[in-house]
C-alpha cells in the first residue's frame, strides 16, 4: 500500500468520532471533579459555628463548641510535638491550615447530630487549598489522639517540601500520625528480626551493614541481603532530625543532593555516629518481660476455674 | 435458689468482662452520605480522566502515524503537547536499554514511543496516572505505539514513571522480539486488553527468581456480599467477636475466584479456561486496538465468586522464562488455535503447565505467606476433626461421670 493510501487510512481511523470521544470524556472528567469540589465546599461550610480559641508563636487554634475545652491543650501539645523535630519552619510561606472533623452521624437519611471541627492554621493563614487537608471523621477522643492526628498531617505537609531525593528514600512518608511508641516498637522489631547480611551487621553495630538495610548507601558485597521497611526509613529520619535540635529540618532542606549527606546534615554528625546512635537508640527499647499482661492471664484463669467449677458442681453435693 | 442466682451473675460477670473490657465502640455510621457522594464522583472523575487521556493519546498517535511513516528497527521517541526543544533522557535510556535486552528486533515491526503531556490530567488530582498502554493500529499489524504521559520540569526535560513507560513498552517489545503474533495470540490478546502481557522481566530476570511481586497468580476481586456484610452487617457483638473476619481467615482462597481454585486443586480443564477466558479489565469506552491499563485497587463485582479472574499479568513474561524465547517464539506465531500450538511449542498442555505455574505462584504470594489457608473443595472437615472432638467430649463425659460417682451417697 502506498504511503499516502495509509495515510489516509490512518487519518480516517483518527476521524471525528475519536476527537469527538475525547473530548466529551474530559468534559466529563471537569464536571465531575467540580462536582465532587463543590460536595467537599459544602461539607466545610457547615462548621459556622468553629471560632478562634488561643494563639501561639504563630499558630491559632479554632473549634467548634465540643472541643474548646481541649482546644488549647491540642495546640501546646502539636507545637511541642512539631518543633521536636521541624522547629519552627513551616511548609511554606503561605502559611498552613488543617481542619480535623468528627461527630457527625445519620440515620435513615437524615443528620442526628452535627459535625465537630477542630483546626489548627499557620499564619500567614491564606486558606491556600494545597495547605489546607480537610481530614473528615479523624477520631478526636481525647487531646492526645487529636495532636497526633494533626502532627500525622503537618509531616505530611512538610514532606511535600521536602527534597525530591529524600521523599523518594523515604517511601511511605514520615508516619508521625501513628504514634511515637509503636513506631519506635516496631522499628526495634524489624531491626532486631531482619535476617540479611547487612541487617545482622547493623544489629551487631556496623554503621554500614545499617546504611545499606536503610537503603541509604550500598555496600558493594553482593549477598548483603535485603533492606528493611519503610516504617523504618521513616524512624531513622525522625532520629536524625531529633538528633540535629532546631536547625535540623532547616539544614536537611538545604543539603539537597544524596540522602546520607542531608540525613547526616540534619542530624549534625557524621552519618555513621547518627546511624550507630540511631540503632543503639532502637536496642534500648528491646523488652525485659514476656507480652501475657497480668489482666489476660487472669482472665484466663478466671475462665478456666469457672468451667471447672461448673463442671464439678454437675452433680449433687449432698 | 441463691446458688443459681449466683452462677448466673457469675457467668453474666465472666462475659460482660470479656466482651466489654476493650474500649467502646465506634458509632455504627460516623459518615454521612456526602462522603460516599465524594467517593462515588472520585472514582466515576478518575475513569472519564483515564478515557479521556487514553483517546486524546491515541488521536496524537494517529495524526503522527498518518503524515510520517516508523522506520524499523530502534524505536524513534516523540513528545507532544510539550512544544519543541524537549527531550526525556530519562526515557530514551529505558527504551535503549530495553531494546538492547531484546537483540535483533524483527524487521516487520516498527515501533513509535510517544510521551504525551501529562500536565492537564494532573490538574484534575485524580490520584492516578494518565492512560499507559499500546496502540496496536488494527490495519497495520506492524506498527505498535508506545504512550505514556511526562511531565515538563527545568523546561527542557521530561519528567517520566518508569514503571508507566516500562507498562507502554510491554505489548512493543514483545513485537520486537517475536514478530507479528499469529491470529489466535493477537485475538486472545486483544479480547483480554493484553491482561497477561504487561510485564517486561522476561529481558532480564533470572528463570529462578519468582516473579510476581508476591501478588495472587489470578487477580483478586471481593464479591459484593462480602463488602456488604462489612458495611451494614452484624451487631456490635458479632463486630466484637471478629465473626466476619474469623469466617474470613479460615475460608479458602475465594479471592481468586471459583475456577483458579478448581485449577489449584488440579482441574487443568478449568486451568485452561483461566487463561482462554481470562475477563479483561477494560473498559467499554476504550477503542480495541488500545491494550488495557492496570486497575489501581481491588474491585469487587457481585460474580467474583464464580466468574474467571483475569491471569497475573506476568503469565506470558513466565513462559517466555521458563521456555526459552525460541519455544515462545513458534507459540506466539502459531496460526492454530491456542492450546494445540501451546502443546506443539512446548510439549506439554497449557492447563497443565499453568496449574504448576498457579500452584507455583501462589505458595510464593503475600497471601500464603501471612494467611496459610488450604484450597479444598467440597466438604473440608479432616478426618482428624470429628475423631478429636468424639474424643474430648468422651473425656470430659467421664470426667463428668467419675465426679459424679464419687459423690454419691448411699442411704
């Protein structure tokens, strides 16, 4: 066939129709993506009745009549929180708002009870949508739980700002929403359980058996073995940063470049001291009792002479 | 009287203990049906942004194709939609060293990667990647065009997914490397969106590594019953006592759906049909001569039970690496129907070879690893199972009966 015969072949196949179907699916894809923006705007608008309860060192606290009395507590305890490992850098000029939300409920249809927001706003507070994650039906029990879920957030919003070359090491984010303790816990555990050459190094103190399992530095011997999870990338980091004191966060997003000069810059050390005192940090947690806790043991033992007791008292004790 | 009353509190007491120690529980409905709205309207903006980039795609590559013919041989690298003056580094080092793993490419196919721009798509924040797939022109059974979207960084260079790129090549290279396919392949391949041909391990990886990325070898859907029972079903007390999740842990592998089960257990009948007949995941909208893209979650549909799951999409990157390329190659020409040019090319049955390679795939799965559940068919009480229990009742009626005995009192 001659090149303008396939031509005119391939122009028919690219006719109207197809140009046509594309654009009705991205008119489509607009409509439906305003639609769903203006569901989310109504859901904001419902929560008139929020207003400013304290301000500190640049951040305000707002909520709605539920949580005024926690309010204040939240922000000291997200602001303790944050500068522990941030300082008091921000995610951007523009400032920063994040609005967690709880307490609605509905039955056959209608609204039984309305919602309860909390929000926690950087000034400059410039309502910038990219700054501004609307986390609907966070569990807000208690003050504690409602600065995680905020601090959880804020990491989220900081790491966006980060340098390309960490996020992409880090994988899974920085996971402050999950609480230090089991963090930590389970970074111990997957520390002290991984089987790897390298990871076995690391538990016996080679800083570059740990460099290599983190994922941070490659050491070259080909049966190293594997790297660890994410989770404790992200416990790493959070050491480093702890390590570092208040400039950290500030001199990790000006390090830019490999991953171990910007860990070893936010933490202030040579990266084999951050990485050796990062895994002498984890050993230390190691437990020194066994995990049957003295109220499941009893429930345990209380269930079991209870069935024995039914079972011997069948029978008549005359 | 008393003592009974007191056994009774004490047995209300020993519950109430246990159901009730752990903290109370969530309301049954925290969210409203505004959120079900957001999600409803997420995921029908993601599908139109999907077909939208697909098509808008494929109109470039037509256009491209109908004023400038593909050379054979390497594979030439155009961007649209990015003005001039741009190049992706990135992505002709990928498509370089992919060509490379292939060898001598067949003379008969010409191969077009095309990088569209992505940035439009991106706008919506649909939180999935643009159309990735091949467009296999249905007059032109040589040419395959390669699309993915970049994005502009630095204003010069495009920014691309490897994986996404590496997802376009996949039904390319295989061209490159074994030719035109036969009819029954390039049928089977279309009916199936290419389902089973999207991985590219077969350049590089060693035979022995399982390939898989621990994923089930047949695509796992939930049947809606399941997510239904999840969302509205049971009482607090039934959410308490784990029963859906219970029943969950210890039901077979139904995930893959009742044929790769038979096939599991053996029936290479039913093996065969998993492949023959392997559901696609595209979508209507989507003109046949695109391949399908990978679904971005789990879905569920109300046969998942019973229909056949679409094959691993690594199926035909493991024959080719377990059976050499020159075996696959006489396959993939083959004009006869599917299963006797499997048995010619290979000497064995395609039910058979692909009960081992399921049987194979699915001991090395995440699943297995963490859930260990057993395929059996049919009635799965083990012999063991009434004996133990004839057993201890019996012990315990003794023990019953000899306490008893003791007590009794002769007048």
């Amino acid at each position: 066939m001659s090149r303008l015969g396939v031509g005119v072949l391939f122009l028919a196949l690219a006719g109207p129709l197809a140009a046509q179907d594309a654009a009705a699916w991205r008119d489509s894809a607009y409509r439906l993506s305003a639609e769903r923006q203006r569901v989310w705007d109504s859901l904001k608008q419902d929560d008139a009745e929020i207003e400013e309860i304290a301000r500190r060192s640049g951040l305000v606290v707002s909520a709605s009549s539920e949580y005024r009395a926690f309010a204040e507590e939240v922000l000291d305890r997200f602001d303790a929180a944050r500068r522990r490992w941030f300082g008091a850098a921000l995610p951007g000029p523009a400032g920063f708002r994040i609005t967690l939300r709880q307490g609605e409920s509905w039955s056959f249809g209608r609204q039984t009870s309305r919602p309860q927001s909390l929000s926690i706003a950087g000034v400059p507070d410039t309502g910038d949508v990219r700054l501004a994650p609307f986390v609907p039906d966070a569990n807000l029990g208690s003050p504690e739980k409602a600065a995680q879920r905020f601090l959880g957030e804020y990491g989220t919003l900081m790491m966006s700002s980060a340098p390309a070359a960490i996020r992409r090491w880090l994988r899974a984010g920085l996971l402050l929403d999950m609480g230090e303790d089991s963090r930590r816990e389970r970074a111990m555990y997957s520390l002290v359980t991984g089987v790897g050459k390298a990871q076995r190094a690391c538990v016996q103190g080679d800083a570059t058996g740990c460099a290599h399992a983190l994922g941070i530095r490659r050491s070259g011997d080909p049966d190293a073995g594997g790297e660890y999870y994410p989770l404790v990338r992200a416990d790493m980091l959070l050491a480093a940063l702890e390590q570092g004191g208040q400039g950290a966060w500030t001199r990790l997003m000006a390090a830019g470049g490999a991953v171990e000069e910007g860990l070893a810059a936010a933490a202030g050390t040579p990266a084999d001291s951050m990485l050796v005192r990062w895994r002498d940090g984890l050993l230390a947690l190691q437990p020194d009792r066994g995990p049957l806790s003295l109220s499941a043991a009893g429930l345990i033992l209380g269930w079991s002479a209870l069935i024995l007791a039914a079972g011997l008292a069948i029978a008549r004790w005359v | 009287m008393l003592r009974w009353l007191a056994a009774a509190a004490l047995v209300l007491g020993a519950l109430y203990v246990t159901l009730f120690r752990a903290a109370p529980p969530v309301p049954e409905s925290a969210s409203g049906p505004e959120f079900t709205r957001i999600a409803d309207l997420m995921s029908r903006q993601r599908r139109a942004m999907i077909l939208w980039s697909a098509l808008a795609a494929r109109d470039s590559a037509l256009a491209r194709l109908a004023v400038s013919a593909v050379p054979p041989g390497e594979p030439r690298i155009l961007a649209t939609g990015f003005g001039s003056e741009v190049v992706s580094k990135e992505a002709e080092a990928q498509v370089r060293r992919r060509w490379r793993a292939v060898g001598a490419a067949d003379s008969s196919v010409r191969t077009l990667v095309l990088l569209y721009n992505g940035a439009e798509f991106d706008t919506l924040r649909s939180q999935v990647f643009p159309y990735s797939g091949a467009l296999l022109p249905a007059n032109d059974s040589g040419t395959c065009v390669a699309m993915t979207s970049g994005i502009l960084k630095d204003g010069r260079e495009i920014d691309i997914r490897q994986s996404q790129l590496d997802l376009a090549l996949a039904p390319c290279l295989l061209r490159a490397a074994f030719g035109v396919p036969g009819r029954p392949m390039r049928e089977w391949l279309e009916r199936t969106g290419h389902a089973a041909a999207r991985s590219n391990a077969w350049l590089d990886r060693p035979r022995s590594i399982l390939d898989g990325r621990g994923q089930l070898p047949w695509e796992p859907m939930y049947d809606e019953t399941w997510s239904g029972l999840y969302a509205g079903g049971g009482t607090s007390l039934i959410r308490r006592l784990a029963t859906v999740e219970l029943i969950m842990m210890l039901a077979p592998p139904y995930l893959m759906g009742g044929p790769a089960l038979r096939c599991l257990a053996g029936n290479t009948a039913e093996c065969s049909r998993t492949v023959l007949d392997s559901t696609s995941p595209r979508w209507e909208a989507l003109p046949g001569d695109l391949t399908g893209f990978q679904s971005w979650s789990r879905r569920a549909r109300p046969d998942a039970l019973v229909s056949v799951h679409p094959v691993g999409d690594w199926f035909l990157s493991d024959i080719i690496r377990q059976e050499g390329r020159d075996r696959f190659a006489r396959f993939w020409r083959s004009e006869q129907p599917l299963e006797a040019s499997f048995r010619e090319a290979f000497g064995r049955e395609l039910g058979e070879w692909t009960r081992d390679w399921g049987i194979r795939q699915r001991l090395g799965s995440w699943e297995e690893r963490y859930s260990r559940k057993s395929v059996v068919l049919g009635a799965n009480l083990a012999p063991s199972w009434p004996l133990l229990a004839l057993g201890w009742t019996a012990a315990a009626l003794l023990l019953a009966a000899w306490t008893a005995r003791r007590r009794q009192v002769t007048a």
